[in-house]
C-alpha cells in the first residue's frame, strides 16, 4: 500500500443504510481501488455490540484497502482526523411521516456533531449529512462549524444524489436510452417533496432529451411527483425507508465530489448566492467537480415554470430553518 489511508468516519454504523455502505467504502468504491482506508465508526452506546458485529465481518472480507476499523459511541472519537464524515445517524421516517418531521428528533444531534468535527477533524473535512432532513441538518452541522472555525464552511453538504440517480433512472427509462448515456441532469432544492427534478438541459449523445420526449404532461403530472415522492413509495413497499440505494448515492457523491466527473451532479451544497438562492442554505445544485472541489453550474436559463419551483423549495428550507434557529 503505498498511499496514505484517508480516514472516513460514518455515524449510525450499525444502522441499515451503514450496512450497506461500509462494505463498498472499504472495498474501495467510493476512494479508488488504489486508496487505502481507515473507517471511524459512530453509533450510540446501545448499538456498539451490533457496530462490534460488522467489524467482524469486514474482517471476514479480508480487503486489501481496509487499513483498520473503530467504533466507539463518543463523536470527538469518531472524528479525530477524519478525512471525510459520513453523518448517516439519525432516525428514518416510518409510513405517513414526512422527513422534515424528523427535525425535533434528529435536529439536535448535528449541532453536536458539527462542533465535533469542526474541533477535531483535519481541516480539509468534507462532511456529507444523509440522516434527514439533509439539507436542514447539514445547515445545523454547518453553522455550528462555523462557530467553531478552523474547517471549509463550503464543505458541509446535504444529500440530494439519491434524487439525481432516481431522476436519471426515470428519464432514461422513458427516453428508451442506457441510463449512462444521459448527461447533465439537475435536481434543485431540498431532499423533499418540494425538490424540482429538472431534466431541461439533459441531452444522450448531444441531442436533447426534453425535445426527444417532448410530453410537458408526463414531465408535470408523472416525473415530478414520481421522483419527489420515490422515498415514501419505497417506505410503502419495503416497510423501511431506502438504504442500499441511498447509500450507493453516498458513495456517488463523495467519489465523484474528491475523484472528480466529465458531467453535472446533484449536490446539496451551500449557496453562494447563485440564481437568487441566499447564502448559506443548503440547496441542491447542479455541479462540477475537479481537483478535490466542485463548483455550482452557473449560467442556466431559469424559465417562469422552473423559478416557481425554485421559489416553492427555497421557501420550504427557510421555514426549516427558522424551525431550528434555537439550535444554532
Ligand atoms: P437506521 O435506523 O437503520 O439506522 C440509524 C442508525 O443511527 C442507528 O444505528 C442508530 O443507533 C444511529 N444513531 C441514532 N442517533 C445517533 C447519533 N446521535 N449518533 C450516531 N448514531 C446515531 O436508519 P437508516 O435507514 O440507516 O437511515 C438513517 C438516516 O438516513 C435516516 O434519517 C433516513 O431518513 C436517512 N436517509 C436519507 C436519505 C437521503 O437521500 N438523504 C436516504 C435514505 C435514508
Ligand atoms: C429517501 O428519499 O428514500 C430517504 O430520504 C428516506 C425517506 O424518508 O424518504
């Protein structure tokens, strides 16, 4: 192994989603099949046993990159030195609930978590929240950061790549063209209903997809509500919420977000300002990564029907955020 191992901490470990995305990390899916790993392990006291139980069984995979294994329930722990956070813990919706009811459980957890990271992290950190509500929570674990300083106010995302990929899925299915074909998708907002699956830019082969579909009522009455309500159907169908898809989406963010990629990709990034949104939401962009960093797509025509749906999501996080302004 001549690299030095990056040291990736995911909390909620134990959990579902941790199991089907500690085993792809360590196999080196997520950093390259040439990067060594470390993974820093977070769950509560009452799920270090069950954490004990996966250890063992990456030992069982016996994979070459896995250069050593933790877990421990304290967060200054879990984050020293890490590399890149994986904040996966906190409660998932069961049927009927809607993510943002989760802020009064799960909100608290990431002002903790935050100032950890920001106080004993490198300061390079990138930190990607999955619990929900993502976005909601990445901004909780942001600001607390900030408070701290010392880590890259841009580098605390929200996950909206689960989105992305479902939308390609749908867009390709309908287009009749291999999923990985398609570029330039764009999913905007928040992880929530309200998020506007945007595929007006897409193109397969440098033609238009939207003018290869051209049916505005499939667009309106079955891709929006399909994508955006995606999470709850799976709920429906499973009985639990997504988590080998959510955390393949995990893995797409960060490899695509450190490795870089030719084509755009959906982050919940903080606003820089970029078409109207204010500074410092957590927002899902269009971007391009290179070098270890991504920038948001800038110059993208904004029609009436579009800035509506933008205006109905960025109002919906702003709300979300004064519901926790007494966290921050
Ligand atoms: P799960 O209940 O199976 O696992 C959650 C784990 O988190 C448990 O092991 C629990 O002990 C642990 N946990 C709880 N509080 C913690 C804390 N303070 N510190 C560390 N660990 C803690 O849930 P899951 O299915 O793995 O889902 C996890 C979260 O991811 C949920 O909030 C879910 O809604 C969310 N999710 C997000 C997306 C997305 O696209 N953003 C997709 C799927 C699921
Ligand atoms: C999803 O989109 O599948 C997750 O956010 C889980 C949920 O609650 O919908």
């Amino acid at each position: 192994m001549s690299k030095t191992p990056v040291r990736v901490a995911v909390t909620g470990a134990a959990g579902q989603i941790g199991y089907s995305l500690l085993f792809r990390i360590a196999s080196g899916e997520m950093l390259g099949k040439d990067q060594p790993v470390i993974l820093q392990l977070l769950d509560l006291p009452q799920a270090q046993k069950a954490c004990q139980g996966v250890i063992m069984e990456l030992d069982d995979c016996a994979f070459p990159l896995l250069a050593g294994v933790f877990a421990t329930d304290d967060p200054d722990t879990a984050f020293k030195d890490a590399d890149i956070c994986l904040l996966v813990g906190a409660r998932p919706r069961g049927p009927g609930m809607e993510r943002s009811e989760l802020l009064n459980v799960n909100g608290a957890i990431f002002t903790v978590q935050g100032k950890s990271i920001a106080e004993h992290a490198k300061e390079g950190v990138k930190v990607l929240v999955v619990g929900n509500p993502a976005n909601t929570n990445a901004y909780i674990a942001r600001q607390a950061a900030i408070k701290v300083g010392r880590t890259n106010p841009a580098n605390y995302h929200g996950m909206l790549r689960l989105d992305h990929n479902r939308a390609l899925s749908m867009v390709a299915a309908k287009a009749g063209r291999p999923v990985d074909s398609l570029r330039k998708m764009a999913v905007w907002g928040n992880h929530s209903p309200t998020m506007y699956a945007d595929y007006r830019f897409c193109t397969v082969d440098g033609q238009s997809v939207k003018s290869m579909i051209n049916d505005e009522a499939w667009n309106n009455d079955v891709f929006q509500p399909a994508v955006a309500k995606r999470g709850a159907a799976i709920i429906e169908a499973r009985g639990l919420s997504s988590a080998a898809s959510a955390a393949n989406a995990a893995v797409c963010h960060i490899r695509d977000w450190v490795l870089g990629t030719d084509d755009w990709v959906t982050m919940g990034v903080p606003s820089d300002g970029s078409y109207g949104i204010p500074e410092g939401i957590i927002f899902g962009f269009p971007c391009e990564c290179k070098n270890g960093s991504y920038k948001i797509v800038q110059g993208l025509e904004i029609d009436a029907y579009s800035q509506e749906k933008l205006n109905k999501t960025l109002k919906e996080l702003q709300d979300e955020a004064e519901a926790v302004k007494s966290l921050l």
